[in-house]
C-alpha cells in the first residue's frame, strides 16, 4: 500500500516537469 501512493507521487513530478520544460521550449520558439 506504501509503494502504490509513491510510485503516483513520482509519475506526477515527472508529468509536471515534462510540462514545464515542454512550456519553456514552446515559448522560446514562440520568441
């Protein structure tokens, strides 16, 4: 039961960080 809610926790820092690089790339190349 202890892994499953870290495993989630892990999964949605990455999204968040995919996004935000994905983010910072589209605005550059929007510049």
């Amino acid at each position: 039961m202890s892994r499953t809610p870290k495993h989630i926790c892990r999964q949605f820092f990455r999204r968040i960080v995919t996004m935000l690089i994905v983010t910072i790339i589209i605005i550059i190349n929007g510049k």
